[in-house]
C-alpha cells in the first residue's frame, strides 16, 4: 500500500496514540458461549513472574458491541472484534478494574458505564452510572448493584441465554482447573490467599477489602435470592457452563462460613 503525507499523519498520530495505553495482553480467540454473547480470556503478568487470567465479554445487540470488563488486544483480535459489530459502549463491573478502559474510549469513542464511581483510574470518565437493567446497552439482561460503603460492584445476568449467565467482576469466580490462564507460581500464592479448590469462591482479596463483613453477607445472599443464573464468568478464572447458581451459594458458605 502506498500512503500520502495525510494518510502517514494520520497512521503515525494513530500509532503515537496507541502507544500511551497498556499493551495488549496475550489472549485466545473469541468464542462465542450463547447467542451474541462472546468470551475473550486473556493473561495479565503480576509482579514479572505470576501470570494471572483476565476475561472480557462482549454482547451484541442489533449489531452493536458492548464490552464487560474491557480488555485490549492485539491488531489481529481487534480485527476479528470490530468484524463481530461496531463498539459502542464498555461496561465496568467492579472498582478495581479498568486498566483498558480509556484504550477504548479513545480509539473507538465508546462511553464508559459503570455500576458506581471508582478510585481506580481516575483519569478515565465515567459517562453514566447504570442503575437498573433498564440502563443496560443490551436488552434481556438484569442488573444488580451491590449496595456496599467500600466501593462499588455489581454483576449482570444475560437471559437470553438458557438458564442465563451470570457476568461479575471479581465477586464470584471460577479459578479451578484453570491452569491454561493462570500459571503455578500464582495458583501457589492463591492457595496461600485463601483461594480454594472449590468450583465457585468470592475472591478472597477482594473480600479483605470490606469493612462490614456481615452487610457483605447479606448482599451476597440478596444477590443469589434476586438474580436466576445457570452459567458464570468473571474478570479473571474460567467459564462455569453449568450449576453455577448452587455452587455460587456453597462458595458463600465458604467465605462466610
């Protein structure tokens, strides 16, 4: 291809602005896990030696793309994103994530939603806060917001599919048998977190972070009485396909016991 004085200034500002976000991180392929609905698992490196999975998903909706929990890619997973619709809006689940929120709201000018303001990447605007499912991007959903002091999570039920998936951030999680994401020198320092070998956990981390223990319970325990869900992803660890919803309650036995 050859390029005129215009087109190399835009290609050059394009790549400069490329280069001021995060890296993307190594990633599979997109697959498709219900109708319009995609998982994209990735691995993010902690501290140079832990390597720790990372998810996003992506519902489409009359051809309109919404990203959970965004993750950036690479040039030839970005080709095969934009193939699936156009980015329209991203959606942030929980309050310690975000790292390529900003990546996406400046390439393809995509509002960030959000269940509540973070101190986490406080340089990138919120454009509204999803309050009810009526504030969702996508139609046959259902939110909930977690009603916390600490800081803000929620989770989303995707219903259009059989049973429904539930999307969190990082509430209930999958991590076992999740060695193709998450590599032996973190599995080693989960185990020593607190992360059990149990199919669904409320990540431990995340729960050191809240003060109220017994709010925290009653939330959880509201969550699973309000929201039907046969199937789980989270921002990090695999996806649970089926019997989600009953192991979610055995892993809130095991966080509160």
């Amino acid at each position: 291809m050859i390029w005129n004085e215009k087109q190399k200034d835009t290609k050059m500002a394009c790549v400069m602005c490329k280069a001021m976000f995060p890296p993307p991180c190594p990633h599979g392929d997109i697959e498709e896990i219900a109708t319009d609905t995609f998982l994209l698992r990735s691995q993010i490196t902690i501290k140079g030696i832990m390597k720790f999975s990372r998810n996003m998903v992506i519902v489409r909706s009359d051809g309109d793309l919404t990203l959970v929990n965004p993750v950036r890619l690479n040039e030839a997973g970005e080709e095969k994103l934009k193939k699936l619709g156009e980015i329209k809006t991203i959606l942030r689940l929980g309050h310690f994530h975000g790292r390529d929120d900003a990546y996406y709201k400046s390439t393809f000018d995509a509002p960030l939603l959000a269940v509540g303001p973070t101190s986490s990447y406080p340089e990138v605007k919120i454009d509204k806060i999803v309050k009810s499912a009526s504030d969702l991007p996508f139609p046959d959903s259902d939110l909930f917001v977690f009603d916390f002091n600490d800081f803000s999570e929620g989770a989303v039920v995707i219903r259009k599919s059989e049973g429904g998936i539930l999307l969190t951030c990082d509430t209930f999680m999958c991590h076992k048998d999740d060695a193709l994401y998450t590599n032996w020198p973190m599995r080693k320092m989960m185990a020593k977190k607190g992360f059990t070998s149990a199919p669904v956990v409320i990540g431990p981390a995340w729960l050191k972070h809240q003060s109220n223990i017994d709010k925290c319970k009653s939330e959880f325990e509201r969550m699973v009485k309000e929201l039907d869900f046969k199937s789980l992803i989270a921002a990090h660890g695999r996806f649970l396909a089926e019997d989600a919803k009953a192991e979610s309650i055995n892993g809130m036995k095991l966080a509160f016991p």
